[in-house]
C-alpha cells in the first residue's frame, strides 16, 4: 500500500471521517526510560504529521481525542505539559491552517481551560471558519457528557419530543459526518468514552503500534482494512 493506493480507496469507499484515539504516549516513553511527558511531545509531532497523511489521502475530516475529561485526574506535571504541547500547537495551526485550507474545531467544554487557552482557541476556530479539511481536536472531551449537553440544549429550545436529526446537530460534531473509521493505537479495545453517539456505524481499527510510532505506512493500512469491509448498516447485503 501507497499514498496512491490510499487515495484511490479513500475515494471509492467513500473514506470522510477518520477518528483516532491517540493511545500509548506514556508506555512509549517508560520503553526509553523516559518521564510521560517525554511521549506527549513525540506524541504531538506525530499528530500533526498524520493529520497532514489523512488530507493528503483525500479525507476530508479527521477526529483526534487529545484530553478526556477523565485527563484532568494526572499529576500536575502530566497535565501541565499537556496543555503547554496544546498551546504550542494552537500557536503553530494559525498558519498552517491557511496553507491546508484546514478548520480547526475543538470538541469538548472549554470553559475548564485557562482563559488565555480559551480565547486561542476560540479565536482559531473562527479564523478557521471558511476552511475546507475539518479537523477535530477533543480536548476536555466526554462523549457523554456531550449527549446530555445536547439533550439540555433541545430543552432550552421548549423541546418536548426530540429526533435523532436534533440531537446530531446539537453535537460538537455537528460539521462533520460520523466518522468511518475509528483507529485505536497501543493495544486497547475499547471506546473510553469517545463519540458514542458517532460511531453506531462505524468500522474500527486497532493495532498494537503505540501512537509516537505511528507512521504513514500504518494509516495505509488501516485504510486498506477499511477497503476490505463491508458495510451494511444493519441491512442484508
Ligand atoms: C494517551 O496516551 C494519550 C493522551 C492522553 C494524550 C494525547 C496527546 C497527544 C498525542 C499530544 C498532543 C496533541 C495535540 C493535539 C497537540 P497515554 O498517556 O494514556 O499512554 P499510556 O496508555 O501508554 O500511558
């Protein structure tokens, strides 16, 4: 497998959405003899190179789980150097956005971020706004809490009977369509409470690479996995 063969897939399977739960930074790290930290920044590299990768295949919304709410219980350390490597990136994405044609969305509440991360990111979003490739960055993200935010917004509206049109575009997601794809790095299969609600349909993909070791040939893999499915969304085919 190849860019070129990942293009031609990405196109004739209809690859929009890919979703990645970023898994392994620390044990990459602790391999090396290495503090956590020391995986995030490899980590965060390695983010930027494979969203660059999946554009460049053709897809057109890439989902990454940065922070979960669940995050916030790490040590001060972990956390702080969390969000230094998130500030960096924001600082960095304002120019790359305009070389990518990129929009940069944050899913999640912002109000649990410092008030100068907060309006970087609000002021990215909206300098973003016209930009073709979507990029969603979950930061402070629980899918959970997600449904109820968009439950309790239907409610302010004097909803009484919601369907499920209402409730997908209440979500973070709401400029996306759910994701095709969902890729797990390091071993682990499970959700951990990232998109539910998206991904009632969608194929998922784990391997046992630990996200800093993530590479393009693995995302041509992935997208070749996803090549060899087949979809029926719960009819006969
Ligand atoms: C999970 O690995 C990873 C995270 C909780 C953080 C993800 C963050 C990045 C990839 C870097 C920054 C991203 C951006 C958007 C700039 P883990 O620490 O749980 O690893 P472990 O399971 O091996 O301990």
């Amino acid at each position: 497998m190849s860019m070129e063969s990942s293009r031609k897939l990405v196109e004739e399977k209809n690859l929009r959405h890919i979703a990645f739960i970023m898994d392994g930074n620390g044990r990459w790290a602790k391999k090396r003899g290495m503090p956590r930290e020391f995986g995030h920044k490899e980590g965060a590299k390695v983010f930027r190179h494979i969203v660059d990768y999946c554009f460049n295949t053709g897809i057109k919304n890439v989902t990454v789980y940065a922070f979960s709410t669940e995050n916030w219980k790490r040590s001060e350390r972990e956390v702080s150097s969390l969000m230094t490597l998130f500030t960096a990136y924001i600082k960095d994405a304002f120019e790359e956005i305009r070389k990518n044609d990129a929009r940069v969305i944050f899913l999640g509440d912002k109000n649990a971020f410092s008030g100068k991360l907060r309006k970087q990111m609000e002021k990215l979003e909206k300098e973003s706004e016209k930009g073709t490739y979507i990029l969603n960055v979950a930061l402070n993200y629980g899918a959970r809490a997600e449904i109820v935010r968009a439950v309790n917004c239907l409610l302010k509206e004097g909803k009484t009977e919601v369907s499920e049109e209402d409730i997908s575009s209440r979500l973070y997601t709401k400029n996306s369509p759910d994701p095709d794809l969902i890729v797990r790095t390091a071993g682990e299969q499970r959700l951990s409470n990232f998109l539910l609600w998206q991904a009632a349909y969608s194929e998922f993909y784990y391997t046992d690479t630990l996200w800093p070791d993530m590479n393009d040939e693995e995302i041509d893999r992935a997208i070749e996995a996803f090549g060899a499915r087949t979809r029926r969304y719960g009819a006969v085919v």
